[in-house]
C-alpha cells in the first residue's frame, strides 16, 4: 500500500513537472523623441496595450497564443496622428520574445526570437 502511494505521488509530481504554458514575453520600447499614446497590439485571439509610453519607457506583457495570424499595432503620436503597422505572423503553441521598437519617422521594428524552434 506504502509503495502505490509513493508511486501515485511520483507520477503525479512528473506530470505536474511538465505541465507549463507557452507564453510569449513582449515588449514594447519608445525609442522616439515624443511620448505615444493608446499603443495596442492586437495578436492571434486577443489584444492588449498601454494608455502611453513616455520617450525611452519600456511596456512588458506576456501573452499565450490561440490560433495563428498576423500580429498588427496602433497608436497615437504626440500630434494624436494615429499610426497602423504589421508585425511577425504568430502561430498556436509559439515560445519565445517578441521586441517591438517605436522608432521616429519610420515604421516600427518587430524582433521575434523563438524558444521551441517554432
């Protein structure tokens, strides 16, 4: 009886062990002269964002994917001019980092770096 306990718990602390979630870390750098405002960032499934982004400042989230599409973003500059740009497709079961960099005077660079070879 000891011994099935044991290995009940053993099995168990090995699923459990391999049990995580695939997630990606994003982030978001205002490498511009202006603060930007109502930035969003629109991926597979879902969206998220930030009300703003002072010069320099850095916005983290992480997110996990459902599906598979473009990522795409928005957001106002100084002048409330409103900005569009696309980024890497992103797939279901991704791992990895995601940098997005607001530049001045030019589209924004997306930077994926994947985990699992995905």
């Amino acid at each position: 009886m000891q011994f099935q306990k044991a290995a009940a718990l053993f099995l168990l602390l090995i699923a459990l062990a391999g049990c995580r979630s695939r997630y990606i870390a994003t982030t978001i750098t205002n490498d511009t002269a202006s603060p930007v405002s109502v930035v969003q960032v629109d991926y597979p499934s879902a969206s998220f964002g930030t009300q703003s982004l002072a010069p320099g400042q850095t916005f983290s989230y992480r997110f996990k994917i459902q599906g598979s599409g473009p990522v795409k973003m928005t957001w106002l500059t100084a002048d409330r001019k409103e900005m569009h740009a696309n980024g890497p497709t992103l797939s279901e079961g991704q791992e990895g980092q995601l940098a997005i960099h607001l530049r001045s005077n030019a589209d924004p660079t997306f930077a994926f770096t994947s985990v699992n070879g995905r």
